[in-house]
C-alpha cells in the first residue's frame, strides 16, 4: 500500500510539474507574439518605414501578412507630406480610415462597378473622423493642408493587399 502511495504522489508531482512548466512557459511566450517570434509590444517608431515609390508618403505595417502573419486584418500608419496623395487606386478588400491628424479630401468613385468610375465624389476629411472604403471602390487620398501631414490609421480586411492602379482617360 505504501508504494502504491508513493507511486500515486510521484505521478501526481510530475503532473503538477509539468502543468507549471507549461503555464511559465506560455507566461514567457506571451511576451512573444505567437507569430513570427516578434515582440507583443512594439514601437511604432522603430518599425520600419516605406514609401512604396509615392513622394511625400510614410508608410508603416504596424500589423501585417507578411511581417506578422496576419490572416484577417492588416493594419497602417500612412503619413502624407503637404501635397502628396496615393494613387486613384483600388482593391478587393474593405478599408477604415481613421484621421489621427491633419486634414484633406477623399475621392471616392461614383460607381466602381462600371469599367470607367465616372466623376469621384469629394469628401472632406479631418482629425477625428473616420471611412470606409467597400471592396473594389477607386479611391484616392490627397492632402491639401500646405502646412500640416496628413496621418491617417488604415484597418483593411483580407491581407495580403493587392493594389489596382486606375488610370485616368486622357481627353484628345
């Protein structure tokens, strides 16, 4: 009976044992994110910037597809200069834009359905508000403030983003 006993507490150690160890360690790996061994926590400021071949655009993925493994939703930091603007573009994902700073417009198609937009409708945009872009809508985002960037958060569903330039018809 005795060593039954032992027995007994042996296993019930061992499990203890190992459910700690389990629990130190995700409390260790939730430092971690789970995806590709990145900090949880990170700097903005330290995460890397591009331009994307845009003058005036900061762009920065502060959660993304391809650096963070993101599989529902991507997540921006877009800083236009004075002036500068994306492309007329669009995409097949939703888009929400909050305005964190600045002010400017938005040119949003009329009708993105047909082969030619038509004329973009104009909204103006400033800090604090916020829209969204449906799937497959031209849009275009300008800052038209001489003295102030524009700073915009982007949440956009379906990562990885691809990008369809549209090209404005040029009148003979």
């Amino acid at each position: 009976m005795e060593a039954s006993r032992k027995m007994a507490w042996h296993w019930h150690f061992l499990g203890f044992f190992f459910l700690s160890l389990h629990v130190f360690s995700a409390k260790a790996k939730a430092s971690q994110c789970s995806i590709k061994g990145l900090p949880l926590v990170r700097n903005i400021s330290e995460l890397p910037q591009d331009d994307y071949g845009i003058r005036g655009l900061s762009h920065i993925t502060v959660a993304g597809s391809v650096l963070h493994g993101m599989k529902e939703v991507e997540v921006w930091l877009q800083t236009f200069s004075p002036g500068s603007c994306t492309p007329i573009h669009r995409h097949s994902c939703e888009e929400v834009f909050i305005v964190l700073k600045g002010s400017g417009t938005l040119y949003l198609a009329s009708s993105s359905h047909q082969k030619h937009p038509g004329k973009p409708q104009e909204y103006f945009i400033f800090p604090n508000s916020t829209f969204h872009i449906p799937v497959n809508d031209a849009h275009q985002v300008w800052n038209i403030n001489e003295h102030e960037d524009l700073q915009v958060l982007v949440i956009i569903s379906r990562p990885p983003v691809k990008m369809y330039v549209v090209t404005p018809l040029l009148s003979s």
